[in-house]
C-alpha cells in the first residue's frame, strides 16, 4: 500500500512539474513586431504592449499578466529603445494590463486615469499589497495628459466610456500610431465590464472621438495590428450591438428571447476569447452584457463620478 501511495505521489509531482514548466513557458513567450522604426509590439499571453524609442529611452502601455512577464517585458523593451525606461502607461484596470508593473522599480512614472486608479483599490485589492503598491499608477489623468521624451511626444487621452469607465488611448503623435487598449479587440468578442462603469451603448460615440485623433496604424488591446478601417469595423459592430440590445430592452424580451433572436452581422469571423473555468468572451457573452446594461441589470458600483467625455 505504502508503495502504490509512493508512485501516485511521484506522478503527482512530475505532473505539477510538467504544469509548471508549461506555465513558464507559456507565459514567457513573447513575440515583437515592428509596427515603425520608433514603435514596436509585444503580444503574449495578455494585453498587447507598445514600446516606444525615444532619446531618453523606452515608453510602455500596459505590463500584461505576470510579475515575470513584466521583467521580460522590461529587458525587451529597455534594449529595443536603447535606454531605461522613462514612463509606463496603464491604458486600464485589468489584471492582464497591469500586472506585469511590479518588474519596475517602485516609484516609475506611471500614468493612467483617476478612474483607473480607483478601479485598482476597488476591484484588484489583494494584488496590490506590501512592494507591489509602489507601482499602482502615480500620475493620473483626467481628460489628457502629453509627455515629451527628446523629439517624441506621448498623448494620453480618456475619451469617454466603452470597455470600463476609464480607458486611456495612447497617441505616439510624430509615429502617427494609437494604442486603443481595451476600447478596441481587433476580430475578437471584447469584454464589457458594467461593473467598472463601461457602456456598450456609449462605446461607438467614444470611437467616434478615438476615430477623429491623427494616426494610420492601431494597437488593439487584443489582436493583431490593424489601421483605421480595423477600428471602424469594431465601431460597426459595438453600435449594432447596442441597438440590438436598445431595442430589445425597449420591447420588453427577456435575456432568452434576445439572446434567440440575435441576427447581428458585423461580427462576422470575431473569435471566441476564452480560459476554461475563468471567462468566456463570445458573441452570447456581449448580447447579454448589453442587454443588462439596456435594462438596469447591471449597475456600475458606488464609485466617484464618471468623467465626462
């Protein structure tokens, strides 16, 4: 019997060293992609990173998931720029954005929305404890905020609700490239957090203002590097959706009857985003986040005042 307990307890182990090699490596994999001489990508298991080249140095939007995605991030960045870095930029709350801060020392500058900021303490407490608190935002912004690095210029702008109630987009101005963060999933089913204040039925009119700023190329918050016609395909979608669900609201259909009777078409080829036991992001999840917006379902909590846009 002994025996028998011996060789399951050394299966057990050899399988949570095989989990945890396949988490390592998994989350450590990142890929770079140029999107100008100044501007590179960093997709992984997260958000997607921007970097900037300055003279000084690097900037960044967004950390991904993982303390140790952070510090990849931060070697790979710091040698695509030539220099330290000089600014993070947390375009939201969420945890596969934020979580990589702590790679960089406590007090980095770190820019992101009072909004943000408050979403942090309210939704993501436990995280952000002991050493890892010096590296919660620490410049924060209500409607803009311009950084200037050498000849490069960096726009912070919150622009109006959408995926939460404080996005920032980032604008590298001479680059003529946006980062949306979360207000954009290129060909993916987005998020629609309520609860931290976003509005599918505001989403289109704050892309609308996102869609009037100076760029050619776009980060999304989630897939590939597109450009306009990318962002204004999702602004199709994002406004269909709220009229779909505007008008079932209004007609009185339960969740049911609008989730059956759902005929959008400008999330043709979207995909599913999704981590088993954790979330699912696909077409009946944002029906039934914009019905519960519609309806009164679903409230944002008892925060301070949405900025206006």
């Amino acid at each position: 019997m002994g025996r028998k307990v011996g060789v399951v307890a050394a299966v057990l182990i050899a399988i949570a060293g095989m989990l945890a090699v396949y988490f390592y490596n998994r989350v450590t994999l990142l890929e770079t992609e140029a999107v100008t001489d100044s501007v590179h990508v960093i997709y992984g298991v997260g958000g997607n990173v921007a970097v900037l080249r300055t003279q000084r140095g690097a900037v960044i939007v967004d950390t991904m998931s993982f303390p140790l995605q952070g510090r990849r991030i931060r070697e790979i960045a710091e040698r695509l720029a030539g220099g330290p870095t000089q600014a993070i930029i947390n375009t939201h709350y969420h945890a596969d954005h934020t979580h990589g801060n702590p790679a960089w020392p406590a007090g980095t500058p770190i820019v992101a929305t009072e909004r943000t900021r408050a979403y942090l303490a309210r939704f993501d407490p436990a995280f952000w404890r002991g050493a890892d608190a010096g590296t919660l935002p620490n410049d924060l912004v209500t409607d803009r905020r311009d950084l200037r690095f050498g000849d490069k210029t960096v726009r912070s702008l919150y622009l109006g609700r959408g995926h939460t109630g404080g996005d920032l987009v980032v604008l590298f101005v001479e680059d003529r490239v946006l980062h949306t963060g979360d207000l954009f999933f290129n060909h993916r089913y987005p998020n629609i957090d309520l609860e931290a204040g976003g509005s599918v039925q505001e989403w289109a009119a704050t892309l609308e203002r996102v869609l009037a700023l100076d760029f050619d190329r776009v980060i999304p918050g989630h897939g590939p590097v597109t450009d306009r016609a990318g962002l204004l395909e999702f602004q199709r979608f994002i406004a269909e959706l709220a009229q779909y669900a505007k008008e079932s609201a209004a007609a009185g259909r339960s969740l049911e009857e609008t989730l059956a009777g759902a005929h959008l078409e400008h999330d043709r080829g979207f995909e599913t985003m999704s981590i088993p036991f954790v979330y699912k992001f696909d077409r009946d999840f944002v029906i039934r986040r914009a019905w519960e917006e519609a309806t009164g379902t679903v409230q944002p909590v008892d925060l301070p005042p949405i900025p206006p846009s």
